[in-house]
C-alpha cells in the first residue's frame, strides 16, 4: 500500500466510524440541523482532546504527525474496538507487524492441521492465507459450499468467489451479513500488512468489477476473528445454521481456520452427515 492509498484508507475509515455514533450516546444534543448521521468532525475533536483543524487534517488523508497517544484519545473517541484500534494505528502511523513479509505462493499446511481438518467431520472449515487464498478445505466444506477442487489455485479467493459465484448468493439467507464478516477479517489484515501492494491492486479490481463489493467495503468493519451466527438454504438439505468461528493459525504462515459449527439447537449437523452419506464417492480433506 503507497502512501497516497493508505492515507485514502485511513480518511475513508474515520468517516464510517464517525457516521455511526449517535451525538445522544456521547452526551450531544442531536439537534435538527444535522445533514449527516453521525457526529461532526468538531464534536469528535472537542471529544478527543484535539484542535478540530488537526482532526479534520487527519480525516482528509493529510500527511501530518501524528503520535500514539494521540490516536488512544481518537479511538476512545470513536469508540473503536481492539480490531479497529490495531487498524486505525497501522493506517496511522504506518507500521504493523509482519508487514514487510512477503506470502508464499502456495503456504504450507502442517500435518498437525491437516488432522484438524480430517477430524472436523461434521464443521465445514476453510483454511486461507492472508490473501484469503483458499488453501485447504475439508469434505463437509465441499459439501455444504461448492467443489473447491474444481477451481484453479489462482481463482479460489474467498472474497472474489463471494462475489462472483451464484451458488455463495443462493446459499446464504442474508448474504450481505455473510460476505460482512470475510471482508471485516480482510481489512483487518490490510492494515496489519500496509506494505503489502497486492491488497490495493485487488481492491481496486473488485470496486471495479462489483459495485456490492465497493458498498460494503465502505461500511469500514474489522474483526480479526469475528463469531457469527449464519442461515444456509442448502440446495439438497434446506434450512441450516452454523456460528462461524474464525481463528488465526500461529505460525511461520499466516493462516486462518474458519469453522462452520452446526447450532447445536437445530437438525444442522444431521442433515449435514445425510447429505454427506448421500453423496457418493465422497470426498477427503484438501489442501494445496
């Protein structure tokens, strides 16, 4: 990410996040004078302590200075969770963690992983890099989502395939809540590796081709492990219900394991295993 791009970033994400506190929740009349949602830049400087001409530099991308201490005061205003404060010092001051590393081609999934993933027999897991390049995959997995086996290596990111396969919009009941959840975890690792150009070039090629894409990307959500409750309409098994739970593999490859667990209150995991038995022959764990 150049520096023109991550200060674009860092301005487009104060914005979402101003937009979504309510003056009354802070202590400020509402008022009727109010042409956008949201506190004004003033109200959110007079909040953090600051001059609103600084703030409002740093909501405009400015390249100014800006100090740690600083940014506490700004995220304490904004009511920033722990994500979204990593997200906002990296934009910020332009440093994260395992930044300047660059992704392996094709990372290596560990025996150890490779077991989870043959053992989760009954929780569709997806294992991806920080790309969100799928890179492993179990049977229920196939099952419940698509052959990812089928796709070349090349084409099988999570974000693109949201956007572009039918069977992902056919899937979910609320498909924007689902694809909100991907994209809250991708920009989590776009400031985490702001150094990393091939983020800025995928972003613009899906703003382009998907105008969705472009609208939910400006809704500014980041959860590095976000738990959510999801609704399928299987084509072959009907209603199911799966929390998501999504855990970073610690290691010398950034990867992640998103699990479908099926709701232990529901007919998920035995409609899951029916249709598994059902489909003949059936398919073992992958991994590239």
């Amino acid at each position: 990410m150049n520096q023109q791009a991550r200060l674009q970033a860092l301005s487009s994400f104060l914005k979402a996040q101003r937009t979504k506190i309510l003056p009354q929740s802070v202590g400020i009349p509402s008022g009727t004078r109010r042409r956008t949602a949201g506190l004004r830049r003033e109200e959110v400087a007079q909040l953090a302590g600051v001059s609103t001409t600084w703030y409002t530099w740093l909501e405009q991308g400015r390249d100014i200075k800006v100090s740690s201490s600083v940014l506490d005061a700004v995220a304490t205003a904004l009511q920033l969770t722990v994500d979204e404060r990593k997200y906002l010092y990296a934009l910020a001051l332009e440093s994260a963690a395992g930044s300047s590393h660059l992704i392996e081609d094709r990372p290596e999934i560990s025996p150890s992983l490779k077991r989870i993933l043959y053992e989760l027999r009954a929780c569709p897991t997806i294992i991806s890099d920080r790309h969100c390049q799928i890179v492993g995959w179990n049977e229920a997995a196939s099952h419940v989502f698509m052959n990812f086996e089928q796709i070349p290596y090349e084409e099988r990111n999570m974000i693109s395939l949201l956007f572009t396969r039918k069977e992902f919009r056919r899937l979910a009941v609320n498909w924007e809540h689902f694809v909100s959840g991907f994209l809250a975890i991708f920009r989590a690792y776009y400031g985490q590796y702001v150094e990393d150009e091939w983020y800025e070039k995928f972003l613009v090629e899906m703003k382009q081709a998907h105008p969705d894409f472009h609208r939910l990307w400006e809704q500014s959500q980041v959860s590095a492990s976000p738990e959510v409750v999801i609704e399928f309409r299987h084509a072959k098994a009907g209603k199911m219900l799966f929390h998501l739970t999504s855990l970073q593999v610690h290691g010398s490859t950034d990867l992640r394991c998103s699990i479908y667990t099926p709701a232990s209150d529901s007919s998920t995991e035995s409609k899951l295993k029916q249709l598994m038995d059902k489909d003949v022959p059936k398919q073992e764990s992958k991994w590239t």
